[in-house]
C-alpha cells in the first residue's frame, strides 16, 4: 500500500512472539482479558486527559469496548474509543518491549533450565498484546489519537517484522483503537459469542469501562448487540453483593495477576475525607517486588475517574498491595505535581496504610497458616519498614515472624515470653542462610544455656537491627558482637566437669588466662583483644565484632559492597 513501511521486531519480541505463536498452553483465551485490558486503559487514559481538555471527548463523550465477531469470517474485533495511538506510538508500544512484567517473563524463560517451553510460565504474567498472535494468524491494529486528524495501520503476522501504513477514514475509528484478529484454524471458537460471553464473564466482568459485543447472526442476517458488562466500579458497591469470584476477577484485571487474593479489604472512609478502598495482598511474589525502582501500584481514582498509579499511595515497603483508592474530594483536574504533596492524598494515604497494616495483623491473629505464606511472600518486603517508618516500627514488629533456635514463626511477643531469667536483651545472628547460622559456634553459649537466638537471613536484616530500639523494653543485641553478657544466665553444669573439685576448676582458669596472654601477644595488632568468654560451649575460639562499630555480618556486606 501506499506509504508503507516495514518494521523489525526488537530481538525480544520476536523471541516473545515466537513462542505465543508455539504455545502449547492450554489457557490461551486470556489474551481478551488483556486486549480489553488495554482498552479499557485507553479509556481511563483519554477520560484523564479530558479533564482538562474536554475537546478530545466531545466527537464521541461515551467511553465503550466493542468486541465485534464474525464466525464466517474467522475475525474477532476489538474496538475501544479511548486515547488511540499516534504512527510514532504504535511503533513503540508494539514493536519492542516497555512492560517490566514481560520483561520479566524473558528473563525467567532465561533462566529456566529444565527445558520449559515456557507455555507454563505464561500464566504467571499479564503479556500482554503480544499475546493475541497465540489465537491469531494475523492482527490489524487501526489507530487514530485522540484529536488527531490522521489514523494509521499496523499489521503483522507475528514473524519477525510489522507493516504500517496510513489508514483510510472509512476504516478507522473517530477516535480510539480497532485490533483485528484473524484467528487461527483451531481457535475459530473465540468467534462464537457464547465463546466470548463465556471469557468475558469470567476474566473482565468489572472493568470500569462498558463492553458491548456485536455479533453477525448467519439465520437473521442481521447483527445482534448485547451489553456484556455495564462498567460499573466494583469498589462502590456494598460489600455484600459481591462475591469471591467476582473480587478474584478484580483483583486479576487491576492487578495484571493471575493468582488468588490472600487478603481482600474493602471499606469506604467517611468523615472528613471521604473515599473507597477495593485493595488486595497477592497470594504470589510478583516477579519484580525487588525492583530498584519498586513503585507501588494502586490506582487512584477521583469521584471513578481514573488519575494514576503512579501517585506513592502507600510506603515503599506496602508495594506489593495492590488495588484501587477512589477519593471525593481531590479536585478532578489536578496535575501530577501537585498530587506529590496534597494534603488529602497525604490524609487519605496515612488511613489506607494503617488500615492495611491493622488488616494484616488481624489476619496473623486469626488465620496464622495464610498469614505465614503471606509473610514467606512479602516479609522481607515489610521488614524494610522497620527503618523506612520508625512511626510504625512498634505496629509493624506485631506482623514480624522469625526463624530462631526454638523453631520457625515464632514472634517478638513469644520470645520475650520465653525469656531466661537475668536475660535483658533480645539476641540475633545474622548470615546468609539459617543453616549457615546454625552452623556457627558462636551460638554455642546460648543454646547451652537454652537462650533463643533470632536467625536472620534477609539481607534488610542487618539495616533494620541497627535502627530498631528495641521491643518492649529488649535491646537488640548480636551475638557476634561484644562480650557476650551471658555470664549472668545460668548454665547447667557439663557432665565432664561434674565432681571436680574447687581447687581443680580455679587451676583450668589459671591455665586458660595464661593461654589468652600468650595469644594476644603471639597475635598482637592483627586483633583488639583477646578474652575468655562465655559464648562457646564445645569450640575453642571464635572471632567476635567490638561492642561499638558495625556487626561482622554489616561488615561483610559493606565490603562486597566497596567491590
Ligand atoms: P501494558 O498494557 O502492560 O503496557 P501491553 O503489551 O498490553 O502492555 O500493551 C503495550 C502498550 O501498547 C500499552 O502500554 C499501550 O501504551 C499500548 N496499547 C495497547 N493497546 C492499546 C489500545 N487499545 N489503545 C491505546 N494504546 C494501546
Ligand atoms: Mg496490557
């Protein structure tokens, strides 16, 4: 055609591509979920853009997904009347790879040894357009930006390059975005409205945006129309009308997951600042929780006006809850600066936090095996709350679960019940593993004298110890640092010293303190000190950090650090 120009797929994609055309997966009709995904995006994007510019609206004011199916022809439409993209967008946003989650995808496909094809992996990632070309032969995508004159065409069949071209008016849409699918031979079905209705239903039914499917009646000759969903926010609603599945559906389009919720909180605030919170902690890791950038995700809305989910709705060390804060009273038009220090975000992300976080406690209380895979999932992520918010450093060490020597789980509140008697401080050792720890013998004192030992092996461990103050009156104390204050817990007697006399025990000490002044001045400046402790119980020496100063643990991580 005339000004066309044909385009290579970035080397990922086309790696991507070829494996959604391969895929041997059995899930395949998730690809609707995410093209009506995209569209209601696009929707949400233009509806924000409007506020300000209500122009761009006014050729076509009512926001709609159209799926359109044609069983003869094999053709699945997707049509939306959202932001539509420019020729410079689509060359962009379907040529090569933006998303961190198919990036992601890649990596993990990667690293896979075991000969995964990957088919296994699809269902753990939202990937997005790309994946229509596991049902299509071929995809059309007509294009035209909000408020452009211009519409453009891309279309490829997924082998390795794309075509655009200048679209036509008659085949574009006023506004918005049209994907064709020419399904494949054996996906005919996702042609079929019962096929459609059946998929739509199940992963799309709450997306903010209406969808109508206009289908080709072969008998009547006519097209029949049917509205599949209203696009009515789900977070209005009463909680009672609402069921599972349909907050598991939610959950499953906000957050591009395709896990369950382990914990679903719903409420609206009402007082002095009103809003409604649909938010959920996911039952998975998503792939970039550690993410150098580590945003958060919840989408905040204004009286169902999508704004951004990109505003820190919540602490760094909350970003793996997702979901929705829909506010009344932020003005509609506010720009993305001014939301940075807006004093009703600032009201309504402090109530959403603690509410979370009192959320989360519950949970511990009353379901401890969910709430243990919760914090197996996210614990390291909370724990960076720990010395990221000394405000609610006392609520957070009520979620915190620990590894220690007197078995897994075990809480701050359990350990200071458990405490030996003249013991004053709350012990831990840092290593990269609990079995390394295990290993070490400077455990060896406590556990003779049956003292529990915190094992910690996140690596925020080493940061939130040096901060924390303490608990419930409880320093924190390393047991590689410093003269191990054991000495003041009782010990029961080893059996070989048992019936020895006074005389012969007085005589070992003299021997042993002879024994540390020749190894202080054999060692001379390569140590600080040398003295007898109480730490060990069967080995002979160990190496110990001074009181003041960073923990040998800290100390080891700064130097990897250095390189
Ligand atoms: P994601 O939605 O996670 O960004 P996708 O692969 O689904 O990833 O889509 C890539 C990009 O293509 C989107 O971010 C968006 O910019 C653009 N896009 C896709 N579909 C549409 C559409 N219907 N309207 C406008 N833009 C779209
Ligand atoms: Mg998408």
């Amino acid at each position: 055609a005339a000004g066309a120009e044909t385009h290579s797929f970035e080397a990922e994609v086309s790696r991507l591509l070829h494996l959604m055309v391969h895929a041997v997966y059995s899930n395949k009709e998730i690809f609707l979920r995410e093209l009506i995904s995209n569209a209601a995006d696009a929707c949400e994007k233009l509806r924000h853009e409007a506020l300000t510019n209500s122009d761009l609206t006014r050729n076509d004011p009512t926001f709609k997904i159209t799926l359109s199916s044609d069983g003869k022809a094999g053709t699945l439409k997707v049509v939306d009347n959202g932001v539509g993209m420019s020729k410079e967008e689509l060359i962009d946003n379907l040529g090569t790879i933006a998303r961190s989650g198919t990036r992601a995808f890649l990596d993990q496909l990667a690293s896979s040894s075991n000969g995964e094809d990957g088919s296994a992996l699809i269902g753990q990632f939202g990937i997005g357009f790309y994946s229509a070309f596991m049902v299509a032969d071929s995809v059309e995508v007509v294009s035209r930006r909000a408020g452009a004159d211009e519409a453009w065409r891309w279309s490829s069949d997924g082998m390795g390059s794309y075509e655009i071209a200048p679209a036509s008016d008659e085949d574009a849409p006023v506004r918005g975005t049209k994907i064709t699918l020419y399904l494949k031979e054996d996906e005919k079905s996702f042609a079929d409205p019962v096929t459609i209705r059946r998929v739509v239903r199940e992963y799309s039914s709450h997306v903010p945006v209406p969808i109508r499917l206009m289908s080709y009646n072969e008998e009547a000759k006519a097209i029949d129309e049917e509205e599949l969903t209203d696009g009515s926010a789900l977070w209005i609603k009463p909680k009672s009308d609402i069921t599972e599945e349909q907050y598991t559906e939610f959950y499953q389009h906000t957050a591009g997951q395709f896990d369950h919720p382990a914990l679903t909180i719903h409420y609206r605030a009402e007082g002095r600042t009103e809003y409604n919170v649909l938010a959920f902690v996911p039952e998975h890791k998503p792939f970039d929780l550690f993410d150098p950038n580590r945003k958060g995700r919840i989408k905040l809305y204004v009286r169902r006006v999508f704004i951004t989910d990109d505003a820190d709705v919540l602490p760094a060390y909350l970003r793996f809850v997702r979901g929705v804060v829909d506010s009344e009273d932020i003005p509609l038009n506010i720009s993305r600066e001014m939301l940075q220090d807006n004093p009703i975000l600032n009201a309504i992300s402090k109530g959403v936090t603690n509410r979370i976080l009192s959320e989360l406690e519950k949970l511990a209380n009353k379901e401890e095996e969910k709430f243990a895979s919760v914090w197996e999932a996210f614990g390291p992520v909370i724990k960076e709350g720990l010395y990221e918010d000394p405000e609610r450093r006392d609520q957070l060490f009520k979620l915190v679960r620990f590894n220690t020597t007197k078995g897994d789980n075990r809480t701050l509140a359990q350990y200071v019940e458990d405490l030996k008697e003249n013991q004053t401080a709350i012990y831990y050792a840092l290593g990269d593993s609990k079995e390394a720890i295990l290993a070490s013998p400077q455990l060896e004192g406590y556990q003779a004298r049956d003292v529990e030992v915190l094992l910690l092996s996140d690596a925020v461990d080493a940061f939130w110890v040096q901060t924390a103050l303490g608990f419930d009156g409880k320093s924190f104390k390393s047991i590689s640092q410093g003269g191990a204050d054991l000495d003041l817990i009782e010990k029961p007697e080893k059996e070989e010293d048992k019936g020895k006399s006074e005389e012969d025990k007085a005589k070992e000490q003299g021997d042993v303190a002879e024994l540390v002044t020749f190894v202080k001045e054999t060692l001379g400046e390569a140590v600080s000190d040398v003295r007898i402790s109480a730490r060990l119980a069967t080995s002979p020496v160990c190496i110990v950090a001074p009181d003041y100063g960073p923990d040998r643990q800290l100390e080891k991580l700064m130097r990897s650090q250095k390189g």
